[in-house]
C-alpha cells in the first residue's frame, strides 16, 4: 500500500511539473484564434523552459500569431529572430512566406516580391504556392502592371479551386482579378465571373467592400451601344455577333459594324438605310431591306441586290439560314428562298405550304422551317416529308393570327401571337397551349440550352425555364434601357437586346447552375 501511494505520489508530482502545460494551452488558444492570449502563454512558457524542443515551435506560432493580428511588423520580426536562431526550422519556407506577405501589408513591395520570389524556388506546398502567387499579384496590381498581375493571381485562383487553402483573404484575389479584367473590354465576361465569385465569398465573411463589387458588376454588366457614342440610328432591326466584329441592321441608319476590340463603330454603305434584317456568313453578309435584299462580300464590300423573274425582292424583314439556303421573309411576296450554290431564288408566297405573302417571322432547323404571318397565322413545314401544320385561329388555335416571332426547339414551335401571349405547338401531340405567364406583345424570341427569351413591345423580356416552367422578369425596372425590344441575340453569357428608339444593350447574364 505504501509503494502504491509514494507511486501515485511521485505520478502527480510529475505531472505538476509537466513543462509543457503552457505550450499546449498556447496552442489550444491559438487553434481558438485567441491570439493575444496564446502569445502571452507562448512568452511565458519560453522565459520558463528556454530548453525545451518545443520552443522553436512556439516562435513561430507567435510570429503567425503576430499577422494574424494585423501586427506586421512585429510578425517579420518574430519569423527574423526565428529563422536566425532555427536556421533549419520545419517551417522556415512558409515563415519565409510570412515574412514576404507582411512585407507587402507594411508597403515594402521590392523586398516582399524578392523574398517571395526566392522562396517560390523551392517551395512545392500548393496552400504556400497559393500565397506567393496572390501576394505577388496584389504587388503588381499595386504597380500597375495589370498582365503580370493577372497572371499570378489567376494561377493562386487556380491553385485554390482546385484545393480549397482556407484562406479568408482569397476574396482580394478574386476581387483585384476582376478590377483589372473590368478595364478591358474584351474581358467583361472574365471580369462579371471573377467579380461575383468575389461578392460570393464577401457575402459569406460579411465583408463591406461587396457593395462596391456589387455596383462595378452591374456597370460591366449592362453596357450601353446608341447615339451617345457614335451609333447611327437607335431603332435596331436586327444584331449579329461575327468574332470580334458585330454586325447591326437599323431601321433608318443602314448597316453599322462595331469592333469591339477598337471600342470603334463605321457605317457600311448600302444602297437602302432601311434595313429589317441580316445574316452574317464566312464570307458574305446578307440584308434585308424595305427596299431590297443585298448580298455584301466581306473582302471587297462589293453589293448586289438579289431578284427573281419578278424584279428585285421588297419589303423584307427577317433572314436567317438553313444549311445552304437563306430564307428571307417579305411582306409582299411571302418567304424567299435563295440556294447559296446554286445562286437560285425560289419565291414561296400564298399559292404554297407558306399560305401567304405576308411573313414576317422565320425559323429553321434540321428539320423543319417554321414562319409567322400577319395574317395566317404560323405554318411548320417538314422540309423531308414535305407536311406542313398550319395553326391558326381555328377551333382551338390562335386568338390573332398576326405572329411576330416563331421559334423551333425540337419538337416544340413558340409561336408569338401579337396583342395575345406566347403559345407553345408540340408536334409529336399536336397540340397547342398557351404560355399562363401574361406577355403581350411577344416580339422576339432567343433560345439557350433550357432557357427561352422572350422579347416583348413594352413588356421588356421574359424568360422561361423550361425546366420547371418558372418565368423571370427582366425589364427596365431592373435596368434595361427600355422595355420595346425588337430583338434578342444569344453569344454565350451574354444577352445583346436590341430596341425601338434606344440602341442595344449588353447585359452579362450567365446561365443559372443545374
């Protein structure tokens, strides 16, 4: 019994005396992120076992513990004394690291980029990698030298997408990424993506600097084309985007090329200004006027007007093209069709499957070609069996057979009908419905993978999921130049709207996620 007690006597006695009571209190308290705490146990379990392995430990928690207070200088003095007294310390690359990032919080960038980039040699950690590079990126945005800046700061993004660091200040990574692409305007969709992964991140810490973000995102978002910088006419018929080249057909103005890596816009000469739509090919470009349909050569400007045994083609309105053949809709002479090989108009007015000489909206695709009329209503042709459905005002069918837009998506037509909504024909069921969600004045209509964009005349646009049939609004109220909207044009996130009287905006619109 004796031996037992002077046992658990000489246990206790141990255990008081345990030296490393206070380092691991200083390192639950810095785990804790109670900081000033831990380096006060820190200071004192040094002066109190100065002999201890764990003291080159404790320096450098202290000097973590130091910029993790926002105290760099006393951090650069800490990770110092450490790495001179541990020359071969565990962690003398990611205190090299420290070193170079309070460096640049304290404004000393030429020593921070030199200590950074001679640790950069021999670091293989992706979470230091990470620092080095988004701390060598803020040194260059700082210098202005945008290029250099971006390329560190994309490669720190890349590093941490693909292995999350637990870095809190990663937003100024995605933040400046986006500030500098925001400057070039060949950039805006790089800019809105970093730009909101950055507001995304800001929200979450509840960082202030999200409203700033938040009014940057939306300036590059919605960007304006008219008559205030240079735009000839701001009625616009028709938009297409050709590479870097973007093509618009206005209803007084003529032909207006804008290139968008020049910020520049120049008029292409044609013999009508009233132009209705256009199609831009490899290496022609086709118009629609109310006065003619031109084809114009890319390479020589050189312009022709296209006719068949009736003389030249009026009033046209919409083109667009189906493999090798244009179709243009006229209101006097129906649907023209023109093989691009064969260099043949073909004109297909009231006596054929069209029904009418009054077409106004067409589409195509591999199968069929659909047109609205102004006053019979829609017809779909199945270019291989030849069978044509007409939808009309018949029991069941259109209340107004004045349609200004049509729109294949295989085995559904929407079919806007003016002054009553959209309706949707399916083909396999035929059957027609209409769309519940109150848009009058249907007037354009875009497509991308589940979503249908609806351009209306007053309403502004509406989009349609159709995954869940659930409708969004997007209109003047939420930052649109104007509700009449004459065209919609898809080029990957963005949206190109083209108005009566207000020129085109470009509004950033990613796709939502699934």
């Amino acid at each position: 019994m004796r031996l037992i007690i002077s046992c658990l006597i000489f246990s206790a006695g141990v255990f008081a005396a345990d030296p490393l009571v206070k380092y691991r209190a200083a390192v639950e308290k810095f785990e804790a992120k109670k900081y000033a705490e831990a380096q006060k146990l820190f200071n004192e379990f040094i002066s109190e076992n100065p002999y201890e392995a764990e003291v080159k430990k404790s320096w450098y928690y202290m000097a973590l513990a130091s910029e993790a207070q926002g105290h760099y200088h006393e951090a650069i003095t800490r990770a110092n004394i450490t790495l001179d007294r541990y020359p071969g310390h565990g962690d003398r690359l990611e205190l090299r690291v420290l070193t170079g990032e309070c460096l640049y919080k304290v404004n000393a960038h030429a020593r921070a980029e030199k200590i950074l980039l001679d640790t950069a040699r021999t670091v293989k950690d992706g979470k230091l990698r990470y620092r080095i590079e988004k701390t060598l990126g803020l040194i260059a945005y700082d210098a202005r030298l945008m290029p250099k800046a971006a390329g560190h700061l994309k490669a720190a993004v890349r590093i941490h997408e693909k292995s999350p660091t637990g870095d809190a200040d990663v937003f100024n990574a995605y933040k400046t990424l986006g500030q500098i692409y925001a400057e070039d305007a060949l950039q805006i969709e790089a800019a809105a993506a970093y730009l909101t992964t950055a507001i995304q991140i800001g929200e979450a810490q509840k960082n202030p600097e999200v409203k700033t973000l938040r009014v940057l995102l939306r300036k590059i978002s919605l960007r304006r084309i008219d008559k205030l910088n240079g735009l000839i006419d701001n009625n616009i018929a028709d938009i297409r985007v050709d590479g870097d080249d973007i093509y618009v057909a206005t209803w007084g103005g003529g032909l207006v090329r804008y290139l968008r890596s020049q910020d520049k816009l120049e008029k292409i000469p044609l013999p009508s200004p009233q132009l209705r739509g256009i199609y831009v090919d490899f290496e022609e470009i086709f118009v629609t006027s109310f006065d003619g349909v031109y084809r114009i050569a890319k390479k020589t400007g050189k312009t022709s007007a296209l006719s068949d045994e009736s003389g030249e083609l009026k009033l046209g309105q919409k083109t667009i093209k189906d493999d090798r053949h244009m179709y243009f809709s006229t209101l006097n002479r129906g649907l023209i069709q023109y093989d691009t090989i064969k260099k043949k108009v073909v004109t297909l007015g009231k006596d054929s499957w069209v029904g009418s000489n009054q077409v106004y909206a067409i589409d195509a695709d591999v199968d069929y070609i659909a047109v609205g009329t102004l006053d019979q209503g829609a017809a779909i042709h199945n270019k291989k069996t030849g069978e044509t459905v007409r939808v009309t005002t018949s029991e069941g069918g259109l209340r107004s057979e004045n349609v200004k837009a049509v729109l294949l998506d295989g085995r559904y037509v929407y079919i806007g009908s003016h002054n009553d909504g959209v309706y949707v024909y399916d083909m396999r069921e035929k059957k027609l419905t209409k769309l519940k969600m109150d848009i009058p004045f249907p007037s354009a209509f875009a497509r991308r993978d589940n979503e249908i964009f609806i351009g209306t005349s007053g309403q502004g646009i509406r989009i349609l999921d159709r995954n869940d049939m659930s409708f969004e609004k997007l209109s003047a109220v939420e930052g649109l130049s104007s509700n009449e909207v004459q065209i919609l044009r898809i080029e990957g996130d963005f949206l190109w709207v083209g108005y009566l009287e207000n020129g085109i905006d470009v509004v950033y619109r990613p796709q939502k996620q699934q």
